[in-house]
C-alpha cells in the first residue's frame, strides 16, 4: 500500500471512529471478567446487561435517548480493572457503569469512577470496603459479605452444631474478606476455628491443605473464595475419604462449579449462600421468562445485573442524565427492579440483606435449605 | 504418622508430575542453551487435546456399542502424545530454528512470544471459560496407619506408575539407543557433532518433541486426576517445573526428575506441617539455598569455558 492510500483509510477510519461515537446517545460500561477463569461470571453479567439495556431501548430508552453498551474486560485482575475503567470514562464517555464482579476489581475502579463522576452499580461485588469507602457515586445490588458471612456462621453453630470448622480463604479481596467475616461472627458465637489458612488462585493441587484439614479432624470446611478453586477442593477432599461439610458464598454459584469438580457426585451436599432467589421476585416474570425462551437459564447473577442497569438507568433518567444529580437522588428513592423495590441507604447498601442458605443435589443443581 | 504417609504420597504425585515437565526444559537447555518459556503453555495445550481426544475416543467407543476404560485412556494418551509433539516440532520450526545463530536474548524473546500465542490462541478457539473432563477412574486404596489412614485414589496410583514409566523410557532412550547417543553428542558440542555427520538440527527438533511428549504425559495424568483446566494453567505449573529444573542442575537429565521430587515433596509437607500460604516462599527459598551451595544445582555440572 501507497502511503497516501495508507494515510486515506487512516482518515476514513477516524471519521468513522466520530460517527459511531456521535451516535452513541447515552454510553453504559459493562465491566467484569469477560474472559479469564472467570469468565462465566462475566457472561451472567453481560446476559443481564444487556437484556435490561434492550428492553429499555424497546421502551422508549433513556427520556428518548438509546443506550449503547460498552463491555469492558478485567478479567478480574485490579491492575487491568483500573486501565479498562480510565478507558471508559475518558474514551468511551459512560456515564454510568454496571460492575466490576470482582471486589478486588470494583474497589480501585470505583475510585476513578468518583473521580469523574460517573455512577458504578455494581451487581456481585460483596466485600464491606467498597461502599465503607464513602465514595458518594458507589452503589451494590447484592448484599455484603459481613452479613453474608454472620448468616453462614450461624448455620454453621446453630442447624449443624459444629464445633471444629476450618476456614480456608484464597487470599483475593472478596475470598479472604468473606472468610474473615464468616470467623468473626463464628468466633463472637464462641467457637474458635480448628484451622486458618489460604490456598493460591490458580493452582489445583489442593491435597497437602486437605491432609491437613483431615488432621485436625474438621466437621466444616469454610471457603471463601471462587469456583474454579471450590471444584478442585471438594472434590480432592473427597478423594482423601473426608467427609466434612463443605460450605461456601456466593463466589460458586454458577453451574460451572459442577463440571470445575468432575461430576455432581462431589458438589452434592455443598451449601453456599447467596441471596434470596433472584427469580422469586413477581416484578421478574416476564424477564425470566424471555430468558427461557430465548434458550438462556438467568442464574447467578443474571438478574442482579439486570437488575444494577435498571437502578443506573433509574438515576440518569430521573436527572436529565446528571450522573452526580443521579447518585444523590439514589439515595432518598427507590427503584422498581425485576427483583423487587430497591432502597439504598447513604453509603450505596441495601436495606435490606437477603442471604439464605443453599444445597447443591446430586444433580448438580441447588435449592434454598428450608 | 497417617498425615505424614499421606503428605509423602501427594508430595510424590505432585513432584512426579513436576519432573515430566521439567524434563522439556532441561533437555532443550541442555541441547541449545534456552530457556523454553513456551514449554508451560505446551503442557496447558495438552490438556485441551486430552479432553478433545476423551470426548472423541468415549464417542466413537458408544458408537461401536462398548465402554472400556482402558481403551480410552490409552488412547488419549497416544492421540495426546502425537498431537502435542507435533506442537512441539511446529513450535521449534517456526519460533527457535529461524534464531539458531542469533543472540541468545532473540530466541528468548520469541519463546515468551510464542507463550503468549499459544494462550491467546486457545482462549480464542476453546474460550476462556474453566474446562472440566468428567471422572473416568474412581475408587481408592485405602492403608490403615494406627488409628488413621491413606488413602491412594486408583487415578494417584496410575499417574505414579505411567510417570515413573515415562522417566524410564526416557532414560533408556537417551542412555542405551543410537538417537540418544546423538542427542548426547549434540550436547556436549554441536559443530563437533555435526562434523561427525549428526544431523543436529533434526536432533534438536526431535529433543523438542520429546519434551512435548513428555508435557503430554503430564497434561493427560493431571487433566484426568484434577479434571478442571483452563487456558492459564500453564503459566504457574511452568515456573514451578522450572524450578525443579534448575533445582536439579538445569541440562541434566535425572537432576530434573530429582528436582521435580523435591520440589514436589517439599511443597506438600510444607503446606501439610506448616502452612499452606507460604509453600511457595518455602519451596522458592529451597531453591536460593541450593543454589548458593551449589550454583549448578544438585546435579548440574558446572560450567566449563569452552576456549
């Protein structure tokens, strides 16, 4: 190619770049694990996303403005969070972001979100220090991990009366901070933990911690941290003959936990908490239902992120697109979710927790512990 | 005493595996003098081929109407093999041979280079989502130890076998047959070699898949026992195989099996006595260690200048 022809295509290109930008009317970044070992969380956050941003654009859009979605990929790793969310707002001018999944992603990100004023709901991120920050734009649909893990320390002294719990953690922000609020409240009930350590992400040869668990002869193996190690470790826990109860949180609630372990034998009997079922909401019907006919079971995180461009898009509309306006405004409102009416309290929080208890069958499918 | 049987039995089996894959490292330092940095991401092929080639062999063997574990594993195990030396090759072909007479810096660059490919190039086509392989071989052997017990999965036992057969094999090979005389030879001085009428750089292509195959046996034995995998296991298992490589005196043969026990033996009871956060500061200040006493490793023979 001439130089001249190069330099045209060149300009052609940028002017192109312009129209598409011109036309974005109202920029929504989508920020997760798009690939990576994560990436299945990725895609319920996309699935979600996206759905909500459709059906809103069906409507009308945003005070007859469309949104355009921007997916920005982390792969829950918080050096590329922070350069994906600098690209979204200087770049790619979003004026709200739904995500990170991460915590270790969301709290970096959300500083440079504050900084240029743009709103960042978040549908998974649990761990306490991201709305403890007092970032006034910070918002999360889901719950926090201290309540998550006061809920699994009182199952854990109270249905099944363990006294020796291991508490194993995988050294990431939201692993280890769940780990730590589980202990405390366990510790607060009076029991103390058999054994504390933490495993490293990425790795799969668990056995030497699992001998050890069997060593001090455990009833409850505690982890906190994510599926792609949840797998390997119930499953290599039961290969050594143990037969402790495994508990975990939201971190294994996606149907790749069971394939990441082998076969449904082993995740049979896990418990996990995660919140109220996302579907069980009336106002969530019809959404879920168009999910099913489009072939797409909305587990996990579907809905919460469906759920988090529903309360973003609430904030912009209701402020002539102000996202500062929006993020006050948040916070004496509430928002009509496909999972119920949402209220959040002044540092971005539910009022209201929801967590509740799991099993995991032997077909690999879990269901609420009456 | 049952925990630490138990800890030597998982250190043995992770160690053993750790020596398969440092065997590629040390044969193509040894033969070229580089550090392969694609080797990691060889193994991590290998485990997406195992998986391919379960799928494949299950489906044919329904179709024929009979199940048979044995036929499969087997099978996986040549197909994997083949397919992963092929890789091997191609790697050697494309990336290193072009820089035979280049800088050491240029072929090392390109082996990260090719890492790099090798993981962007499976994320892409298999996706970047965790993989699982469903349990093929279950059931345990199960010692009682005093008032505990060990307990040896069937699969453990199966990894250990077909590893230390992999090792023997190999060590026949370069040892007793005429390819490993060459191999050797090309080792201790290429021109020399070549002068005598070796073909040396079919030599080093075939010390490339030979590495290959070996990563190939491990990616099948951990694929099977641990079943999950994805497009980045390459990288962690990489550092730690080259550790035990350098651990046992890099360019030697047996000093990469040895360091791959170690290495593996002393994870385990590290993790299982002490804690197992800082099994890897451990295992990594094993290796400082070793190093200043002997700064070419267990094995290693030191570095003669060639004048």
């Amino acid at each position: 190619m001439s130089n001249a022809v190069v330099r045209k295509t060149l300009i052609s290109l940028a002017v192109a770049g312009a129209a598409t930008l011109a036309q974005a009317d109202v920029v929504i970044g989508v920020a997760g694990p798009h690939t990576g070992a994560y990436a299945a969380f990725g895609e319920q956050l996309w699935k979600g996303a996206e759905k909500a941003a459709q059906d809103i654009n069906a409507a009308g859009g945003i005070n007859g403005e469309m949104i355009t979605l921007v997916k920005a990929d982390d792969a829950c790793e918080p050096k590329q969070a922070v350069s994906v969310a600098n690209r979204l707002v200087d770049s790619d001018g979003a004026l709200a972001v739904v995500g990170h999944f991460c915590s270790s992603s969301s709290i970096p990100a959300s500083k440079i979100y504050e900084e240029a004023g743009v709103i960042m709901v978040t549908p998974a991120s649990t761990n306490p220090t991201l709305t403890d920050q007092g970032l006034p734009n910070v918002f999360r649909v889901c719950g926090r991990d201290d309540q998550q893990g006061d809920v699994a320390a009182s199952y854990i002294v109270d249905k099944l009366g363990a006294k020796r719990v291991a508490v194993i953690h995988d050294k990431d922000t939201y692993g280890k901070g769940l780990a730590d609020a589980m202990k405390s409240t366990l510790n607060a009930y009076g029991v103390n933990e058999v054994m504390y350590e933490g495993l490293t992400r990425g790795e799969k040869d668990f056995n030497a911690l699992i001998t050890k668990i069997r060593s001090v002869d455990a009833d409850v193996v505690y982890f906190g941290g994510l599926h792609s190690e949840a797998g390997p470790l119930v499953r290599q826990l039961r290969e050594q003959g143990s037969k402790a109860i495994f508990i975990s949180g939201d971190g294994i609630v996606s149907d790749e936990f069971v394939s990441v372990a082998g076969s449904p034998e082993y995740v049979d009997g896990v418990l996990m908490t995660f919140g109220a079922p996302p579907t069980s909401y009336p106002s969530g019907a019809k959404v879920i239902k168009e999910f099913r006919d489009a072939g797409y079971e909305p587990e996990g995180y579907t809905l919460y992120s469906y759920t988090a461009m529903q309360v973003a898009v609430a904030a912009l509309a209701n402020n002539n697109l102000d996202p500062i306006k929006g993020a006050e405004w948040l916070k004496t409102h509430s928002v009509d979710t496909v999972m119920g009416k949402k209220d959040f309290d002044e540092k971005g929080d539910l009022t209201v927790s929801d967590y509740v208890m799991y099993e995991w069958d032997a077909q690999g499918k879990y269901s609420v512990v009456e | 005493m049952d925990i630490v049987l138990q800890q030597l039995v998982n250190g043995l089996t992770l160690g053993s595996v750790y020596g398969l894959i440092a065997i590629g490292y040390t044969m193509v330092y040894g033969i070229i003098g580089m550090i392969n940095f694609a080797h990691g991401d060889v193994y991590m092929v290998s485990s997406y081929i195992t998986a391919i080639a379960i799928a494949l062999i299950s489906a044919l063997l329904t179709f024929l109407g009979f199940e048979s574990f044995l036929v499969v594993i087997i099978g996986t195990l040549f197909l994997t093999i083949v397919v992963t030396g092929a890789y091997g090759w191609v790697i050697e072909r494309v990336a290193y041979r072009p820089l035979r007479n280049s800088s050491r810096l240029a072929v090392l660059i390109s082996a990260i280079g090719m890492s790099l490919i090798l993981q962007n190039y499976v994320q892409l086509s298999q996706g970047a989502n965790q993989q699982g392989v469903p349990t093929m071989l279950t059931g345990a052997l199960r010692f009682h130890v005093g008032d505990g017990f060990v307990q040896i999965t069937y699969m453990k036992v199966f990894i250990l076998i077909a590893a230390f057969a992999g090792m023997g094999i190999l060590t026949y090979v370069i040892q007793k047959t005429k390819l490993g005389r060459m191999c050797r030879a090309t080792q201790q001085d290429r021109k020399m070699a070549s002068i005598l009428g070796i073909d040396t750089d079919k030599i080093i292509s075939t010390v490339f898949v030979i590495g290959a195959t070996m990563a190939a046996l491990a990616g099948v034995l951990i694929t099977l026992d641990y079943g999950a995998f994805d497009f980045y296991i390459g990288f962690i298992i990489g550092i730690k195989a080259f550790t035990a490589a350098v651990l046992g005196g890099i360019g030697s043969l047996p000093g990469a099996m040895l360091g791959g026990l170690i290495l593996g033996l002393s994870e385990a009871l590290f993790a299982g006595l002490i804690s197992s956060d800082y099994k890897d500061v451990f295992s990594f200040s094993l290796l400082v260690l070793i190093l200043i006493i002997r700064p070419s490793g267990l094995l290693g023979k030191p570095e003669v200048e060639k004048v």
